[in-house]
C-alpha cells in the first residue's frame, strides 16, 4: 500500500511539473523540432509567428517562430507559394536597396527576449543534426549555424555555407565562382568548394555539429536524392573571433545587398523550405515531446 501511495505521489508530482512547465507563457523564436511554412499566411512578412490560439490576431502571446528585419524597399522575406507548397522567400534587390540585405533567423533552444531556457543542457553537448530544403534562385547568399544566442555576429558563428560568387561584391570573401558552394573558414574569409549547384532547382542540405570537439560536416544533394559531403571529414569551427563560441542552438540565412554588374553576384534570393533539427540523444528529445515540452510545429512535407 505504501508503495503504491509513492508511486502515485511521485506521478502526481511528475503531473505537476509539466503543467508548471506548460503554464509558462509561450516563449518567442523558437523553432524547436523545424518548420515545413505551412500554416503561415501566403504574404506574411518577418517576424513570423503561430497563432497559437487561433483567433486570428497575432500578439506577443503567440509563438515567434523566426525573426529578421522588416521588407522594405529592394528587400523582401516572406511566405510565399512555389512548386505547389509554401516556403519562406528571401530576396535582395541592390538597384532598389544597396543598403540592407534580407536575413531569416530562429533558435532551436532559448527563446529571444526571454530568460528562459528550456533545454539548458543540450546546446553544450552532443552531435546535432540540421537539415533544410534550399532552392537558390541568385547569389550570393550564406547559411550560417549558431550559437543560439545571437545571429549577425562573428563569435555567434558556428559554421558557414556559402552559395554564389563574390567577384566584384565582398560578402563572402575568397569566394570567387557563380553557381558554387563556398565554406567559412575565418569570421572574414571564404573558400570555394568543388559542388556546384543549378540556380531554381531544389537541393538539401544537412549538417552534423558536434559540440564537444566544435567540428562539423556539410552534407549536399538534389532534393529526393543521395547527399554527398561537402568537406572532408570533420573540419573545425569558424576561427577569427576574439570569444569563439562554445554552444550550438541557431541559424542565420542572409543575402548579399550588394549591386554588381553581374547578377550572379549581386543580390541573393532563395527559398527555404523543411528546416528540421534533431537534437542528441534522441531518446530525450523523444522524452520531452511525450509531455508537450517540445512541440513539434510542423511536419515536413
């Protein structure tokens, strides 16, 4: 009998804990398992958000799933329709705007604007698993992951992948062919790869990131097929910061606002599409999505 009045003592806690847990007002950007884009509003501009309560308003109570700067004149990130789904489309204009450039960008643990972190632990540890559809229409543009704690600058970066040529531009320095992928080594330099991709063809990317020895590996493929590897092994984390990071937990997508005369270097413009993230261990990712703690918002497509 006492047993038994332990074991329903302890569930009673356990029950309690996760309603405390869930009670928690919704956090903002965050994307935890990944974004498929549906769901959003064809139109919809950055910030975007979920209406978690479905009364169609969006409020500061509703979850932010990525952020980035406002469009404005010559830039543009919005959900758009293409190829019979939705995705998120970054585009640069540098006749209109050579001054700001179009970025897309979330977390996969804390929350911005928030002192909660609801997976304390797992962005310090472990090999993470991302992957993302990317259909390049124009260069140049990166991906960067991050430290989760910020985006745009250089000690928030993990890793670079490049797309596009910078002759004439700047922007990803060292990158010197259109229509290639390029690797960042150092916080302000770039080396061309030997993939190249087909501008308006749907590709996949997947990265492994391992915290503990800050390396990673590039995976890269048409869509629907065999991904090869980018680099060769496992290479190191971005160099040149002055406080290099030492956690894992964001991306970044930002576009070249750069004006050239050659369009493949100018301004970038992409879709994006199916970001999923994978934490390890799986087991306590699958764990924490029994008791609600770890939503999964959208389901790939």
């Amino acid at each position: 009998m006492k047993l038994k009045l332990c074991v329903l003592a302890a569930i009673c806690l356990i029950a309690a804990s996760v309603t405390a847990a869930l009670a928690v007002p919704q956090q903002r950007q965050m994307l935890h398992s990944g974004d498929d884009f549906e769901g959003y509003a064809i139109g919809a501009t950055v910030p975007f958000y979920v209406d978690l309560n479905g009364d169609g308003l969006i409020t500061d109570d509703d979850w932010q799933t990525w952020g980035g700067p406002t469009s404005a004149t010559g830039r543009i990130t919005e959900i758009a329709s293409v190829d019979g789904s939705q995705a998120a489309h970054l585009k640069d204009d540098p006749g209109l705007n050579n001054t700001n450039n179009s970025q897309i960008y979330s977390n996969f643990f804390t929350p911005m604007n928030s002192n909660v972190d609801l997976l304390p632990d797992k962005c310090k540890t472990g090999v993470h698993h991302v992957t993302m559809d990317i259909k390049p229409m124009n260069g140049t543009f990166k991906i960067n992951l991050t430290n989760g704690a910020g985006f745009t600058n250089a000690y928030n970066w993990c890793l670079g992948l490049g797309f596009g040529s910078t002759t004439g531009s700047g922007y990803l320095p060292g990158m010197s062919s259109a229509n290639i992928l390029g690797l960042q080594v150092t916080t302000t330099s770039w080396v061309d790869t030997a993939v190249a991709y087909v501008p308006g063809a749907w590709y996949t990317a997947k990265f492994l990131v391992n915290v503990d020895t800050r390396t990673y590996q590039v995976w890269f493929g048409e869509r629907g097929g065999t991904l090869a590897q980018v680099n060769t092994g496992w290479s190191p984390w971005i160099t040149g910061a002055t406080t290099p990071p030492t956690t894992f937990g964001g991306m970044l997508i930002a576009t070249s606002n750069v004006k050239t005369t050659n369009p493949q270097q100018g301004g970038g413009e992409l879709y994006l599409d199916n970001v999923s993230y994978v934490p390890e261990p799986a087991s306590m990712l699958a764990v924490l999505s029994l008791v609600g703690l770890i939503p999964a918002l959208r389901r790939r497509k």
